[in-house]
C-alpha cells in the first residue's frame, strides 16, 4: 500500500538561500525541506526488528582509529547561504574524509550522503553514536590510569 502525505513542489537551490518553502520527497521517501523544521519531538526507527547486519561498534573499530575521525572532523561556525545568523556544525565534505581517513569506508555508511545534484547531507545524529563510544573509551583509559595510580602510590607507601 502506497499512500502520499505530501505534494511535492519546487525546491529551492540550497546555494542560493535557506528560505525555500518547497518539500522534496523522492521515490524511496527520503524528504528534502527547503526551511527549517520545527517540531515537538523527532524520532528514529529504531526498534532491532527493523535492523539487519548488527555489529558491535567494539568488533568494528579494532582496524580503524577512531581517535583520527576526531581529530580529523572539524567543528565549525558558519552562515547557510541567504541566511544571516551562524550555525554550529560540521562540513559534510570533511566528515566524509575523517572517515575514509581512519579506516572506514565512507560508502558503506549513510552518514553522509550526496544528492542527484551533488550537494551533500550530514545525519548528525550517527555522530552521537560515535560520540557515546569514544567516551565509554576514554571512562576505561581513565579507570585504568586511575588503578596504575592507585597501585603505584600503595607500593610507595611501602
């Protein structure tokens, strides 16, 4: 069953402004807004039975380094075109280089993506995923610096 929610109707060009009124939707249901959405709440599916090919971020990152992507991504402050106030964000061209750059292949991700006219798109939410595994990470390291701590002022109390 195939239901359509919403008209589509011209999008404005991204490069030339953000006030665009028009709403994109592919055939796949991806949507393209051309202003800002604003909403009470925003979910994700995200329920296992709607996953396949599930692997722990720990079995995947043993070959990759981690520590690159984020010393590699560049936090920014910057102006969308046509509008007037700063954003804080990330470029979606360095995100994808971070990643090919430590290890991953950026195809094989949907963290960034490019359109059919070639700009491209960040799904800041993936980057929290990172995010919460680089500081599980970096709790262990301090635990274990913390214990070599401990035990080194034990035995210099000897």
């Amino acid at each position: 069953v195939h239901a359509t929610y919403f008209s589509i109707v011209t999008y404005s060009d991204p490069t030339e402004s953000s006030a665009g009124s028009g709403v994109k939707i592919s055939d796949s249901g991806a949507a393209a807004f051309g202003a800002w959405v604003t909403c009470q709440g925003l979910t994700q599916k995200s329920d296992i039975r709607f996953k396949n090919s599930i692997i722990s971020l720990d079995d995947r990152v043993r070959d990759i380094s981690l520590q690159t992507f984020f010393e590699e991504i560049r936090p920014s402050i910057y102006k969308i075109n046509g509008d007037n106030k700063f954003d804080f964000g990330f470029i979606a061209q360095n995100v994808k280089s971070a990643l090919d750059n430590s290890g991953f292949d950026s195809s094989e991700f949907n963290i960034v993506r490019e359109d059919e006219n070639g700009y491209y798109s960040l799904a800041y939410n993936q980057i929290s995923t990172l995010n919460t595994y680089m500081i599980q990470d970096l709790l262990r390291r301090c635990d274990a610096i913390e214990r070599k701590i401990e035990t080194l002022e034990q035995s210099s109390d000897i």
